[in-house]
C-alpha cells in the first residue's frame, strides 16, 4: 500500500471514531494517537481533541421567562477532535522514500557500491536455495541419519542437487532471455500459460512418466524406452542445451549368470528424470 494512501486511511480512521459515553478528552485522546500508532503513521499525522462546554437554562415556569423567573441550570460537554498532517514530516519522508543502506564488510576492491547494490538485488536466490531445503524438492528434514559422518555426506548429496538444480534454473531462463520467447505447457491444469522464468521442478516434472522396459530374451537382456519424447520434453533438451540422443536408452547385452549374479524373470524399471 501506498505511504499517501496509508495516511489517508489513516485519518479516516480517526475522524469515524466517536467518544465513547465514559470517556473523558484525554481519553479518547490516548485512543486516537494509538491508533496511529498501530498504522505507523504518528509522526506524520496529529490529533488533539478538544472539549467544549455548553450551559442550558430550563425554565421552571410556563410563559415568558423574565429575568426573576426560577429556572434549573445543565452543563454539559461536547467533544470533538481536530486532524492535521504534518507537511514537513511527510515531505522529509518521501525524499527519503526508496532509499536503502548497504553495509558490508567487503574492500572496495573487491566490491563496488554498484556490486553491492546488485548482489543484494539477487539474494532471494541464495535464499530459494535453503527454502529447497526446508520444504522444497531438497528437504533436509526428516533426518533419518545419526551418525556425523554420514549427515555430512547427507548434505553434501544434497548441495550436489542443489547445484543441479540452480545450473537449470539459470541456463533455461538465460536462454528464454536471448530469444524473448516463454514456454508453455508446464503448469498443472493451465497447460496454455507461458512463462519466462520456469523451475527446474518445473521443467523435470515434465519428464515424469518416461518408462524404461527391461526383459530377458534367452541369454539376452533387452531395453528400450516405452514412449517416445514429446514436443515439450524435446524442447526443454533444446533450452538446457542437451542433445535429445541421451534418451536412446535401447540397448541389448549377453546375459552371463553366476551362482551369486543370477537374473530370473522379467523386470520393469520405471525411470523418470
């Protein structure tokens, strides 16, 4: 929301409310500077509240009153609150609007002021990197390892992915960027949307599905990929620069058995990137 915007909604705010019938000036006074208190715009925005008395006579007798008629005196008290912008406050802070303060431990020789700036710009990379392993496709938890070593070894697995992952976000957008062009067909129930900067979950969940089929044929083991590649899987090679030709998984071999190496019936792997 806008700074002007808040302000103004701010002291609509103040000017709908009403005394309550309890409570005194500095009361409600208190009230409506709390409430700009709680929208962060108190210093920007004054309220004073202001009570006025009203005396009423209620004559006694019916008629005309005359200066000797009795009567029965009644005060009673008005409030009413007075809202001002503070012009100079608001104009310091709109100067100041859009200003930000980089602080780094880095020589200027190693970084410049122009440096800093971008790679602040760029930190919510670093941080999709751990959301990837809070609760994203990398999930460091639940731990099922107690054993130090193998925790090291656990997140050095892990960072291996990450780095596979980051590589394929970068190369993919990099070359959408070259040619101005998105892709489409990668969102689940929306497969017409075009994006420019796709995931890599995004792109890898395109090859779900993909079935590599393995059986024994006498002394032969036989493979070949169930189904063929589609338009989109061909494309998304194409952006990542990878020859379509890794997926000829077609392969037959001789079947050598041993005693402890022995391959009995058909089995079927499914494969998916």
């Amino acid at each position: 929301m806008g700074f002007l915007k808040c302000l103004e909604n701010a002291e609509k705010a103040v000017k709908s409310s009403i005394a309550k019938g309890t409570e005194s000036a500095a009361d409600w006074e208190t009230r409506l500077k709390k409430t700009l208190e709680e929208q962060e715009v108190s210093q920007f925005i004054t309220v004073q509240v202001q009570e006025t008395t009203h005396r009423v006579k209620h004559y006694l007798r019916p008629g005309r009153p005359t200066a000797d008629t009795p009567y029965r005196g009644e005060v009673y008290s008005e409030l009413s609150c007075r809202v001002e912008r503070q012009i100079a406050a608001i104009e310091a802070h709109q100067q100041r609007m859009g200003w930000r303060i980089y602080v780094t431990n880095a020589d200027q020789s190693r970084m410049t002021l122009q440096q800093s700036a971008q790679y602040y710009r760029d930190e919510y990379t670093v941080e999709r990197g751990f959301h990837r392993f809070k609760q994203g496709s990398l999930p460091v938890l639940p731990l099922f390892v107690r054993i130090d070593e193998r925790i090291k070894g656990l997140v050095f697995l892990l960072f291996i992915g990450l780095q596979v992952l980051t590589l394929i976000d970068f190369v993919a957008r990099r070359e959408l960027e070259k040619t101005g062009k998105k892709i489409a067909g990668l969102i689940p129930g929306n497969p017409k949307m075009a994006v420019a900067r796709p995931t890599a979950e995004r792109l890898l969940e395109a090859f779900k599905g993909l079935h590599l089929f393995v059986e024994k044929q006498g002394n032969k083991i036989v493979g070949y990929r169930v189904e063929k590649l589609s338009p989109l899987q061909e494309k998304i090679l194409s952006l990542l620069q990878i020859p379509k030709e890794i997926y000829d998984l077609s392969f037959s071999k001789a079947c050598v058995e041993h005693d402890d190496d022995r391959i009995e019936g058909d089995v079927d792997l499914a494969m998916a990137a």
